[in-house]
C-alpha cells in the first residue's frame, strides 16, 4: 500500500507542478479544470486517480473504528472530480458539499488517529507562506496543506 501511496505523491506533485508551470497558480485546484480548457478532463482524471490510490493507503492506516472516515474522504474526492464545474448551477452544490466532506473527514481522521499535530504545523506553515505572498490565492494553499497533511500523516503512520 505503501506504493500506491507514492504514486499518489507522486501523481499530485506532478498534477500541481503541470498546472502551476502551465497557468501559474490557480486559485484552487478545481480552478485547474477551468484553466486547461478542452484539457479539464484531466482533473476529473487526477481526483478519480487520487481518490482510487488513496483509499487503499487511508483504509489499511486507519484503526478499525475510524475506517469510515478514510472512505468517506477518498469517496468525497471522487465527487469533487466528477462535479467539476463548480462555476455552473448544478454542479456547484455537489462539487463544493463534496470538497468540504473530504476535507473535514480527513481532517477528523488524523485528529482520531492521534495525529492532531500534523495538520496544526502544516496550516500553521500555510498561513505563514500567505502572509508572505500577501494572501492571495488563500483558497489553493489551504488546499494544498489538507493534501500535504494527510500525505504526511499516512507516510508516518507507516
């Protein structure tokens, strides 16, 4: 499980790496769908691949009792992909409900897990690297400190 873990490190560094060098930085990662154009399928193809490789790592993790959290984080990443366009009306419930799911259900989880300090340090460090960039794009970086917390906590808890 620990491969799939990898590739899914992997597979977002280079997802965020391809669309920073291709845009710049995007005011979220959803934004990316909007950013490549006849290319945003490719976003509905990164949250189905994250969510396909993270849940096997996230599951085999997770203590018995807090399992659930780990489906229903991966599940929810899923939705977010499959809702892409959350500019548009009907899609804008699905895509932005199943976002904060994911979000909170990670964030819960390491909680449980006795992980709390990993996502205080690394949004401690977010807010820190906004303040430096004057507070623009706020809604990328939290994003990308729920991915780096959670990679992190599944990385030592192997």
């Amino acid at each position: 499980m620990v491969t799939l873990l990898v590739i899914s490190i992997i597979l977002f560094v280079s997802y965020i790496g391809y669309a920073i060098g291709k845009n710049g930085v995007p005011a979220s990662i959803s934004d990316t769908y909007y950013q490549f154009g006849k290319k945003g399928w490719l976003f509905t193809v990164f949250c189905l691949a994250e969510s396909s490789l993270l849940i096997a790592s996230f599951i085999e993790a997770s203590r018995e009792e807090y399992q659930f959290l780990a489906f229903i984080s991966s599940a929810a990443l899923a939705f977010v992909g499959a809702a892409p366009l959350f500019k548009e009306d009907f899609n804008r419930n699905i895509h932005y409900a199943s976002a904060g799911i994911c979000a909170l259900a990670s964030l819960t989880w390491q909680v449980l897990m006795g992980m709390w300090y990993i996502p205080f340090i690394t949004f401690i460090g977010g807010v820190i690297v906004l303040a430096c960039l004057k507070f623009r794009k706020p809604m990328f970086w939290m994003e990308m400190c729920a991915f780096i917390s959670t990679f992190i906590t599944l990385l030592l808890l192997y």
